[in-house]
C-alpha cells in the first residue's frame, strides 16, 4: 500500500521537475527569441533608414540621369549642327579648290595673253615709231602748206585790194545779166596728195558755201569732180571726190562750178 502511494508521488515530482525544466528552457527560449526579436527590430529599423537613403540616393541618381540625358541630347544636336557645318565648310571648301583651280587656269590664260600682247605691243611699238615718223613728216608738210595758204590768201586779197578778181569772168556793167548766169570758174592753187584735197582761189566773197562742187580741167580734159568743205574769204577747200584723180591734177588747173 505505501508502496502504490509512492509510486504516484514520484511520478508526480519528476513530471514537476519536468514542467519545470521545460518551463525553464521555454524562459530561456522566449529571453532569447525576445533578445533575436530586438536585435532583429533594430536591424530592420536600420535597414528603413538605409532604405531611405538609398532611395533617397536613387531619386538624386534618377535626377542626375535626367540631366544627363537633357544634355546629351543637347550634344547630340551640337553633334549634328556641327556635322552639318563641317559638311557645308566641306563643300565651299571643294568649291573654292574648285574655283582656285579655275583661277590658276585664268591665270595662265591671261599670262599667254600677256605675252601674246606684250609681243604685238612691241610690233605695235615698232609701227607706232614709223608712224609717229611719218606723221612728223606730214605735220611738216602741213605747215609748209598752211604757210603757202596764207600767202596766197594775202597775195588773194592784195589782188582784191587792187581791184583784180582772180579766176573769176571779168565783166562790165553792161555784161552783168551774162555774168550772173555764168558757173564761177578759178583754178587750183594747191594739190595736197597726203591728205586728198586742193585749194582753189574761190571764197565766200565769190559767193562759194561748204558743199558747192566743182570740175576740174587740165588742158580743157575733163578729169573728175570736187567737193568744197572748208571756206574762206579768198580761198576755199575742196576735197577729191574720186581718189583716183589726184594723181593728175596739178597747180593751174581750171576748176568750174557745177550748176544745180
């Protein structure tokens, strides 16, 4: 009997020293989880914080991207503006080459010319000292002849002083209606072969104008026509009106006005 008492008391204080040391271990097992729980918490409070930041950090890289971005499009455009620049430059530059080229060419043309006319310059030259030549030769005979004018203009009008009417029908008053319908007729004082012209001893005093024409005769022989184009007092210009006769006039020679 005391033994079946016993029995049950024992069993009693090993399920308590059990409890209790399962009691134990769930106290130490709970200090511990709390313990894990709070460092755990701690942790996780600053993984927020570095959450944080590092969204914090993204929103600042995100930012940064954006502007980034803004200015390489911005280079992108600068990129192709000077592309397109550089393409333009490319292309005058190919044009200037171009027209160097062509100017080298005109160059070399023109300096041809050049010598091409510096060589006709120098025949010209050549020519222009045997004209200058010639023409000193002609102003000489010019004057020669321009002094022989006045002298037979003053011998013309010293003839008019006296009363003498050279080359010119001399009629009394009683022939004065036959002389009015009778051609002016003179003669030739000058021949002038350089420049195609004679001097007669008919002026404006004989009623002579610029454009009047005369005949010329040697020995009576009919030999061409003349043209006055400059008129004196006592003298006046005729030029050949066909060149041909020039050669065959001589000082003397009659000359009549053609009538109209």
């Amino acid at each position: 009997m005391a033994d079946k008492i016993k029995s049950p008391i024992a069993i009693f204080v090993v399920l308590i020293l059990v409890s209790l040391s399962l009691a134990g271990a769930c106290f130490s097992l709970l200090r511990k989880e709390k313990a894990t729980s709070a460092r755990l918490q701690g942790e996780l409070e600053s993984l927020k914080i570095k959450q944080s930041a590092t969204e914090a950090k993204l929103q600042e890289y995100k930012k940064t991207i954006s502007q980034l971005e803004l200015k390489l499009k911005a280079a992108q455009a600068n990129i192709d503006a000077l592309t397109a620049t550089l393409e333009q430059e490319t292309t005058a530059k190919q044009e200037i080459l171009n027209q160097i080229q062509q100017l080298k060419a005109d160059l070399e043309k023109q300096k041809q010319s050049r010598a091409d006319l510096e060589t006709k310059l120098g025949s010209l030259q050549k020519n222009a000292e045997g004209t200058q030549a010639q023409l000193k030769e002609l102003e000489s005979k010019k004057a020669e002849l321009e002094e022989k004018v006045k002298s037979l203009e003053t011998q013309a009008q010293s003839a008019k002083t006296q009363g003498v009417e050279l080359g010119t029908i001399v009629v009394g008053a009683e022939g004065k209606e036959n002389a009015a319908a009778s051609p002016l007729e003179g003669k030739v004082l000058v021949v002038n072969k350089d420049y195609n012209f004679v001097v007669i001893n008919l002026g404006s005093k004989d009623g002579l104008n610029a454009g009047d024409i005369f005949s010329l005769y040697h020995n009576n022989k009919y030999m061409g026509d003349i043209k006055v184009e400059k008129v004196h007092d006592a003298m006046s210009a005729a030029d050949f009106m066909s060149v041909s006769i020039k050669d065959q006039v001589n000082e003397g020679d009659r000359v009549v006005q053609k009538t109209k």
